[in-house]
C-alpha cells in the first residue's frame, strides 16, 4: 500500500488532465485528494488508488504556482515532503517546496511518465501488442476485405467473393436466382478489391430503378460512398465545361 501524507503531489492516472493534486487528509483506508487546476476533489481507496506520486529529478525544470521556473540541483525529503533546490532564470539559488509546484503541471511527454513511475500494467501492454498481431494477421488473410459486410453470409457468397477476389483483373457474370444476393457478392468483390488497391476508382452502372437500392446497400453493407450520376447532372456537367470553353475562346 502506498504511504500518503497530507501536502504530497500526486498525479491521477486515469484523469491526467486534472495536473497535479494534493493530499487533502488521509483515512485508515481512504485518502482524499484536491486537484486545484479542476477545482476538484476525489476520495480514493488507498488500496486500489489509481495515483502517482510526483517526484522530479534533477536537471528537470519545474514551475512555481507564482510563475517561476527552477532547475532542480537537488532534491530532498523532509518528513515525507519534497524539497527541491537549484537555480531560477536569473541564476538565483532559490528551493521550492513541492506544495508550490504549479496545479497546472502535466505529465504528457512518455519520458516524463515513465521517469515518474507512472506506468501502464502489463496486460494494456500484451492487449496491444495482441490487437496488433491480429490486426497484421486479418491484413495478410486471404479473406482481406470480404468479411466486413454488415449482414450474415451465405456460405456461397463468400466461395464466389473469394474465387473471384482469387483471380487477376476479374471479369465475371453474378448469375445467381433472385434473392440470392448478388448485390451482396457484387460489394463484397468491390470492397475487396478497392481494399487490396487493386482498384482506385468504381463504376456501377444500374437501371434507373436501382440507383437508389444500390446506394444505399453500399454505404449501409460497406460503408462505400458512391455519387450518383444521372443524365440530369451529366448534362449540367458538360454545360458547365461547355461555359468554361466559351470563355477561354472569348
């Protein structure tokens, strides 16, 4: 159990933003904590407190609640408290007692949370490290890019996405029954293959009664944005180049 003394600076891991907080009163199992950058204060399980104890080393330059810097020379304990003692900017020798640092202080830098023992458990470490195996796993997979659709697959969907995903510029007929989701495996190879950066633009080319289906099935499945191109807006393209042209002749 870590030894808490009224006055001391300790640093919440879980709210860092709060800065430096101070020990308000201790319990025989709690310990109070006020962090004046917030203005807030938090009652801790001395057990299981999620807080750091603020020790600077030297050579480290800290801030005074009154707005000077100290270049710590040396660092001293007097009955549970910390002394620090070195030169301000104009070269004074001057100590600072750690009841004076500046609330504001954060520790941000890796450095200066890993000098100050504010150090993450290992399992965060082995969950990363976990997530980024299988990450590199899932991108070197050969289903890379056909089992993100949002839907549950038919075991033929998947067979047809993959053979066809398989092949080098693939060039297929979808000839399923209706209802067999062929818009479905027609996504899932789109997807795989702007994915895999086998493809860089799209074209879909429907009846007029399916431009809005499809739409819809490819941002809604797929999270694929697409843009609609009608005869409407293919006009008013081609007139907007025409005016262009106009005025570069004139």
């Amino acid at each position: 159990m870590q030894d808490f003394l009224p006055g001391q600076r300790w640093i919440s891991n879980a709210e860092i933003q709060m800065g430096l907080g101070t020990v308000l009163s201790c319990e025989h199992r709690t310990v109070t904590i006020v962090f004046m950058a917030t203005s807030e204060t938090r009652t801790y399980a001395k057990l299981t407190a999620p807080l750091t104890r603020v020790v600077f080393s030297l050579g480290d330059k800290i801030k005074a609640h009154d707005g000077w810097t100290l270049k710590v020379s040396q660092v001293e304990e007097q009955d549970g408290l910390i002394l620090y003692r070195g030169t301000d900017e104009e070269g004074n020798t001057r100590e600072l007692p750690e009841g004076e640092l500046d609330n504001f202080i954060k520790l941000n830098r890796p450095t200066e949370r890993l000098f100050s023992g504010q150090i993450d458990k290992n399992k965060w470490f082995e969950l990363r490290q976990q997530s980024h195996v299988h990450a590199n796993r899932q991108a070197r997979g050969e289903l890379l890019g056909l089992t993100g659709v949002r839907t549950s697959l038919i075991p033929h969907q998947l067979y047809i996405a993959n053979e066809v995903a398989n092949r080098y510029a693939p060039r297929v007929l979808l000839a399923d029954e209706v209802g067999l989701g062929k818009t479905i495996e027609a996504g899932m190879i789109i997807h795989q293959q702007l994915l895999t950066e086998r493809a860089k633009r799209v074209l879909i080319v429907v009846p007029e009664s399916l431009i809005h289906q499809w739409l819809v099935e490819m941002l809604r499945r797929f999270n694929l944005h697409f843009s609609i191109f009608d005869e409407a807006r293919c006009q008013a393209i081609a007139g907007f180049h025409s005016e262009d042209e106009a005025h570069l002749d004139a």
